[in-house]
C-alpha cells in the first residue's frame, strides 16, 4: 500500500505542478483559450492559484522524500483536496459538469493520500 501511495502522490505531484506552472506563468488571454473559467477571475488571482497548485505539488513528493518535515505531505494532499472544492465550486456555478467529474476525482485521490500518511502509513 505504502508504494501504491507513492504512485499516487507522484500521478498528482506531475498533475498539479503542471497545471501550476502553467497557471503561474502564462497570460490570461492564452489560458482561457483552455480554460474559460479564468474569464471570472483577475489575472493575479490565477498566477496565485498557479503557485498554490505548484507548492502543494511540491508538498507532496519533497518532505517524504527527503524526512524533513514529513508531515507536510499529507497536509498538501489537504490543501490540495480543499483546491478542488473551490475548483470543483466554480464549476458548478459556471455549469461545467466535466470540470466538476475531473475535479472530484482529483479530489478522491488527494484525500486517499492525506488519509493514507496522516494514518496507517504515515512516515
């Protein structure tokens, strides 16, 4: 279970970071060609969920695996998890059901880890 739990932290870590990057680093404009939620946000707001998604990508692989502080990686699972409610919040009010299905299973996954290390298999 403890590698199946890495697999999983590793499929969301490259997820998240990802999009993070992306979010952080491109215009707006050129992300709402993709991403049409972006329309009800400000510019700043997006390069900071950008940064939120790439820290809490971080969160997830760099204290386990380095033993500092591990018990910041199910913490990030937490905070990512929390992410995909508000994501999956703006969806719903925007009346995106497949942004809602891709965030709940995000969300599925994320709280799966943050149980996973806060309990049986925690480092």
């Amino acid at each position: 279970m403890n590698m199946f739990l890495w697999i999983v932290q590793a499929i969301l870590a490259a997820m998240f970071a990802l999009a993070g990057v992306m979010k952080a680093t491109q215009p707006k404009e050129k992300l709402a060609a993709n991403l049409p939620w972006v329309e009800d946000f400000s510019a700043s707001t997006v390069r900071f969920i950008g940064v939120v998604e790439f820290l809490g990508a971080v969160g997830l692989i760099l204290p386990a695996a380095t033993g500092i502080a591990p018990i910041l990686t199910p913490i990030a699972a937490t905070g990512l998890a929390l992410t995909m409610v508000l994501a999956a919040a703006t969806h719903i009010r925007r009346k995106e059901p497949s942004g809602v299905a891709f965030n709940a299973a995000l969300f599925a996954l994320a709280v799966f880890v943050a149980w996973g290390r806060f309990g049986p298999y925690a480092f």
